[in-house]
C-alpha cells in the first residue's frame, strides 16, 4: 500500500460496473477513488477538491472524455497538469491521436486487467513500482 494511500483517483466512466471493477483494484492497492458518470460532473468534482489522477473513458453522455481532458488542461490552476489516464474500447489510431491532442498521458484499451490498472495508476502518481 504505502504511499498510494496519499493518492486520490478520479475515475470517469458512466458505467457503473466499470466504475466498481476500477474502485475495487485501486483501493486494494491503497489509493483513495472518487468517481464520476462523466466528464461534467468530473469537471465539477475536480474544481471542487484536486486529485493526483484521472481515470477517464471516452464515449460519455453530456461531457465526453475528449473535451473533459481538454477543457482540464485550459485550466489557470494546479489541475491542468493532473495526469490522464484514457480507457476506452474505441481502438483505432485516431482514437490514439485525438487522445493525445486533447492531452491524455496515456491511452489503454479496454478491458484492462487490475493488475495493469493499478500499474498504470502508480506510474502516474510517481509510486515506485
């Protein structure tokens, strides 16, 4: 566990099973999870309280991940530069691209493994492996 207990994730993702299976390995792994159905409600989250990671899908209702990322990152505030970590089933080189270009860190396809969820998580949150 150690210092991931310090370390607050945002999980982003309107299903809510999803949601649980990402709660469940980040939290054995000792992070704190909020969650959020998408990304207005994220946005709405994360100006309210700041947290180390995002973890965000892409195809959501009223705020898809693309644009949530994107207007994060046009933030005058500490959150803009809060890692970003895309999971989505879209898998095509375009997908990759606009990931990047609205300023995601990384870009995993669903489904993830636990295990490679909460690697990725530690990575990001500078955790040593």
């Amino acid at each position: 566990m150690g210092k991931a207990a310090n370390k607050r994730v945002l999980v982003v993702d309107d299903a809510a099973l999803v949601r649980l299976y990402y709660r469940d390995a980040l939290e054995r792994r000792g992070f704190h999870v909020d969650e959020a159905l998408n990304g207005l409600e994220a946005l709405e989250k994360l100006l309210a309280s700041a947290v180390d990671l995002l973890i965000i899908d892409v195809n959501m209702p009223q705020m898809d991940g693309f644009t949530f990322i994107e207007t994060v990152r046009r933030q005058d505030f500490p959150i803009a530069s809060t890692p970003a970590l895309v999971i989505s089933t879209e898998s095509g080189s375009q997908d990759f691209a606009a990931a990047r270009a609205a300023g995601a860190n990384f870009y995993l396809v669903k489904p993830v493994s636990q295990e490679k969820l909460a690697g990725y998580a530690a990575m990001l949150c500078g955790i040593p492996a």
